[in-house]
C-alpha cells in the first residue's frame, strides 16, 4: 500500500547511495508506488474526502441529511437565523441548560428586536388572532382580525417596572385569586392585608383621591393597627372590650368604673375651690391639711384666728415640727413688716452638736479643728502646673538652686537658669527670669549646691 494511516512512505530501499549506480527494481518499484497512490482516492488526511462517490464522502465527512437540503423560509428547506420563517407543523424546544431555581439557565426561546412579538393565528376557523409582544417595558396581550398584526385591540397589560396590571373587560376566575398584599381569598373569607408601612382604605364609592365620605381607613404600625379612621359613624354591636382598646360599657359611669377611675377624674384643674391643683401653679387652700406619716407631722394651722394661706401675713409660726415649747425646726416672720422669711426665719433650738451632723456652734471651722490653710485651694499650698518658664511657687514651696552664697535661712534671689533648663541658679549671670518673693536657705547638699523656700 502507497499509505499507512494516511500517511505516505516511499517503499524500502528506493533512496539512493551517494557515489553509487541508481538501481532498476527499487527505482520501478518507487514509481508504481507512486502511481498507485496518485490513482486512488485522496484520504481526508491528505485533503481528500476518502471516497470516490459523493455519498461515500458525504458520509466519510460525517455530514447529515440536512447537508443536501436549501434554505429557506418554508416547505422542505433549512431555515436561517436572519430571515422570516413560516413552520407548517408543531415544533418542541427543549433546553436542559440551568436548573431547579436557575431562572435563566433554562429559557427556550428569547426574542430581541425593538417591540418583540409572537403572533399566533386561529387555523380552526375562528375569525379572531392574538399578539403577545413587549412595547415600551410593558408585557401585552392583543386581539386583533388581521393576520399581519395591525388593528390591533390590547386586552391585558403588564408593566415590567412596578408590576401593575390591567384587563380590558371582564375577568372571570372560578377559583383563588392571591394579590400579594392587596387582597387574598381564603375560600370562605376575603382578608385585606398590607405589610408595609402603608394604610389600608375601603372605598365603595370609588376616587384615588382625598378621604371622602364612606371610606374606612386603618393604618398600620408594625403588625399592630394603630389608627383606624372612619368619616361618619362607626357602631359596634357589643362595648370594646378593654383588652381590645375600649372601655367595655356604653355609658361614661360605666366606663369610668371599668377603668378604676376615681371620683376626681371628672374635676377640673385649678387653684382653689372644688378643683384639682396642679404642682406648677400657686394653689389657695381653703380648709386646714395635715401630712401625717403615723408618728410626727406637719400642720399648717390655717383655721386659728388671723391666720391666712399666705406664711408672709402669719404673726405666729408657719410650719412647726414638733409642738410649740418642744420643736426642732420652726419658720416664722422675720419682723411684723417685712413680707419674706429673713434671717430668724429658720429657728433651731439649739445648735447642732458635730455628733448629729452639725457644727456646734453658730461661728465656722473652731469646733472642727480647722486652720487657715482649710479656706485655701490646693493651688494655694502647691504648685501643679507644668510651664518649664514659671516665676510665681506658692509660700512654702522649695527648690533646689546652685550657686549659692547665702548663710543658714539668709534670704538670697533665685533665678531660672538660661544656661541650664533643668535647674535653678543663685547666679544673676544666668539669670532668665528672677522667681517671685522672698527665698531663704534651709540647707546645702555640697558648698554652693542649696536648697530653698518661699517665705513671702
């Protein structure tokens, strides 16, 4: 065989030797090879077909049915992608792409053109076809007579964007109908239910707009109805119950009693007379009250003779605790003339002992033991600031200096030394700034090294 696998090989021992006479057998057998290969037919790995009839390299090519078949647009032909096609029996799209949930993965058809369309026409002799195409982000249904599209009549709408739809003419279901939060039929009941922070409104006589007469308006908090408003009148066939929100009796005593409302619930507010004081107002009291917690208490004697409700016109004693010859604390007019509490206006029997919380005497800090220093601000006693430039130290404070000449509690200046910002210097050669009042030494650390304090 001329090939092996496709593959052309010259046969053994038809190359020649270099210096040597060319052979007759091997050179004749070479070119029947030859001919032999170029008279049978081309392999496919050669760029043939492997077959010397049209079937046979239709078949060697694996090509189908469909290789023999034209294209075109209806009959007996192959249709193409760009061209208008009219299929005269039913066709079966099934796609195994995507999954369960996989919303796009296993779509069968999609249409792409500026207002796609499917145009189905009534072959079982009814007069009457339909168009389901998108036009402007809205999904339709149209009827229309005509087998090209046009006169057409949209029966039902749906827009992509917000989901609204609407039907031209009557909408018969026999069975559920399920809107989301709008409305949900149960099969025995209608409920009307809304999860978002929106109301809900009846209208039976219809209009989008303001609440109009007839309308029931219920508006919601959370899961809970907070408002339910109703523009006529709302009658209940039984009282609300407390649990519910109502009083549970149809009468105002009844309610009240329902409530555990006192008697004072239906007084006014005011400030005198047969009415309920306020804590914020200034209140006339017309008949004598005692606070009484079981063992001691506060008396305004208001029914003794000359006494009023104002404590500036009392001549006697406001507010007493305790009794007239055996009283702890007792409020009274500072003079006959003057209409405010003065100075006597608090009168303690005696002065209060250190034991009970008081000082022991009407004069400040002798009983506690204090001094001077107790009236003064720890600035005062010591110096807490941080400025590396400070001249002013309270009395008694202490520094180190060097250079010191002055004898035991001699006064001498002190500076701070602009040499040195670590130390202070008896020296005024090196002075940047001399400290405020007097200075005396109290004692040395080495002949010049010194320690110092404050005295004025």
């Amino acid at each position: 065989m001329p090939r092996t696998g496709g593959v052309y090989s010259p046969p053994a021992g038809t190359k020649g030797v270099a210096g040597t006479t060319i052979q007759s057998s091997p050179y004749n057998t070479w070119v029947d090879d030859l001919t032999a290969d170029a008279n049978a037919a081309r392999p496919i790995t050669a760029g043939g077909t492997g077959s010397t009839s049209a079937s046979g390299a239709r078949t060697a090519l694996g090509l189908g049915t469909a290789a023999v078949k034209n294209t075109g647009t209806s009959g007996n032909t192959v249709p193409l992608l760009d061209a208008g096609n009219t299929w005269s029996v039913r066709q079966t799209f099934t796609n195994t792409d995507g999954g369960a949930g996989d919303t796009w993965g296993g779509r069968l058809l999609v249409l792409s053109n500026f207002a796609p369309g499917l145009f189905f026409t009534d072959q079982s002799g009814g007069t009457q076809n339909a168009l389901l195409g998108i036009d402007s982000s809205v999904l339709k249904i149209y009827g229309t007579p005509n087998t090209d599209g046009t006169s057409l009549s949209e029966r039902l709408s749906l827009a992509l964007a917000s989901g609204n739809l609407s039907i031209s003419g009557t909408a018969t279901v026999p069975g559920r109908i399920n809107f989301g939060e709008r409305i949900v039929s149960t099969g025995t009941d209608v409920v009307i239910g809304n999860t978002s922070a929106g109301n809900i409104y009846l209208r039976p006589n219809g209009g989008d707009g303001a609440f109009t007469t007839g309308q029931l308006q219920v508006s919601a908090s959370g899961t809970s109805v907070a408002n339910m408003s109703v523009t006529g009148t709302l009658t209940l066939t039984n009282a609300l119950a407390i649990a519910q929100g109502g009083t549970g009796a149809t009468t105002a005593s009844g309610a009240r009693t329902n409530l555990g409302l006192g008697t004072a619930a239906t007084r006014d507010t005011g400030t005198s007379g047969a009415n309920v004081p306020l804590l914020s107002t200034a209140n006339t009291w017309s008949a004598s009250q005692v606070l009484d917690n079981g063992t001691s208490y506060v008396q305004f004697g208001l029914s003794r003779s000359g006494m009023t409700a104002s404590i500036e016109a009392l001549s006697t004693p406001a507010l007493r605790i305790g009794t007239a010859t055996d009283h702890d604390v007792q409020l009274s007019r500072n003079t006959s003339v003057v209409a405010t509490l003065g100075s006597s206006a608090m009168a303690l029997a005696s002065n209060y002992a250190i034991s009970f919380a008081g000082t022991g005497a009407a004069t400040t800090r002798t009983n506690l033991g204090l001094g001077g220093l107790a009236t003064m601000d720890v600035d005062g006693l010591f110096y807490t600031g941080s400025t590396q430039n400070n001249t002013t130290f309270p009395i008694s404070s202490y520094v180190g200096a060097v250079n010191s000449s002055a004898n035991r509690n001699g006064s001498q200046s002190v500076f701070l030394s602009s040499s040195n910002a670590a130390i202070f210097t008896c020296s005024s050669g090196d002075s940047a700034g001399t400290l405020s009042g007097t200075w005396r030494l109290r004692g040395v650390v080495s002949s010049t090294n010194a320690l110092f304090q404050r005295t004025a």
